[in-house]
C-alpha cells in the first residue's frame, strides 16, 4: 500500500512540472506569440536600458497606485515595424495568488499602442488578455486616465487581476514616460 502511495504522488509530481523548463523560456516564447499576435512582426528587439534618476523618482513617487519601489532603471525594447517605431515593456504584476507578466507596446509618442498578458499563473481571470479588455488601453498617452472601474472597466471574476493590470500599466507608463522625456 506505502509503495502504491508514493508511485501515485511521484506521478502526481511529474505531471505537475509546467510545460517549461523555467519562467525565461516560457517567457521568450510567449514574447515571440506576443509580438506576432499585436504587431504581426517577427523581428528581433533591440534592448536598451533607461535609468531612472532622483527627479523621476520624485516626480512620480507619490503618484503611484500599484508599484511599491521604483526601480533604479528599466529595460525596454525598441521594434520597428515597416516605418513605425514602438516600444516593449515587460513587467509584472500580483494576481490574486501568484504575479503574473505582461507586455506594454507603446508607439514612438509614448501612447499605448496595446496590452498583452504574456504569463497568467492564476487558474482564473484569464479573461484579462481578451481583446475586449485590452482595447480599453489604447490610444491612451496619460497615465492618469487610467482608473479602474470608470474608464478601464473590470471583469467579472478577474477583478483582482484587471484592477492590478490597470493600475500597473499605468505605473509603469509613468516612470517610463517621466524617465524617457527626461533622458
């Protein structure tokens, strides 16, 4: 009977292992989909990096909703797709129970172009990378304009994860777009 036990939790354990050997491999496969799916290019990024120095850091401290530190610098990507450049940002943001990572595309003004949830590790509220949800993130270039549950909407029973998500995106676009123009 003890051998029968431990022959079905190894089972158990080795069907429980993720698809992926690790998050990085995951996460350049999902990047590669990404970039098909809301650019339809296949061409390489071109990785730079922006610090983010004291008066960025005190420009939008105060003015943050999700993020809890601001970091010292970020990397971001440059795509140019037939005669238009756009910008990748990867970051992550809590769900419910686990983080999970998302791509923000922004055009060469510093609006944003799209959304995109790359890793979603909860077993629910999915929903947040459905085009629907998504488009309530384009064409916007303040930071400020998005505020969740006026004009980005939530989903139900993703309402945790569509609040972070929204909250995050906007974060994010302002220390990049304080850092950026003060570059």
């Amino acid at each position: 009977m003890k051998t029968l036990i431990i022959f079905l939790i190894e089972i158990l354990l080795l069907y429980a292992q993720p698809v992926f050997s690790d998050d990085s491999e995951q996460l350049e496969m999902a990047l590669r989909n990404s970039l098909k799916e809301v650019l339809n290019s296949e061409d390489k990024i071109q990785w730079n990096h922006i610090k983010i120095g004291l008066e960025t850091r005190e420009h939008v401290e105060s003015k943050l909703k999700m993020k809890q530190e601001i970091p010292d610098s970020l990397q971001y990507g440059m795509i140019r797709v037939d005669a238009e450049n756009f910008i990748l940002l990867i970051d992550e943001t809590p769900g419910k129970t686990h983080l999970f990572t998302y791509a923000l595309y922004l055009t060469s003004d510093l609006t944003i172009f799209d959304v995109d949830v790359l890793i979603y590790r909860e077993l629910y509220g999915g929903e947040i990378d459905d085009k629907s949800f998504r488009e309530q993130f384009r064409q916007v270039n303040n930071p400020g304009k998005l505020i969740f549950g006026r004009t980005v909407q939530g989903i139900t029973g993703a309402t945790i994860s569509s609040r972070s998500l929204t909250y995050a995106v906007r974060d994010l676009l302002l220390i990049f777009q304080t850092a950026y123009q003060s570059d």
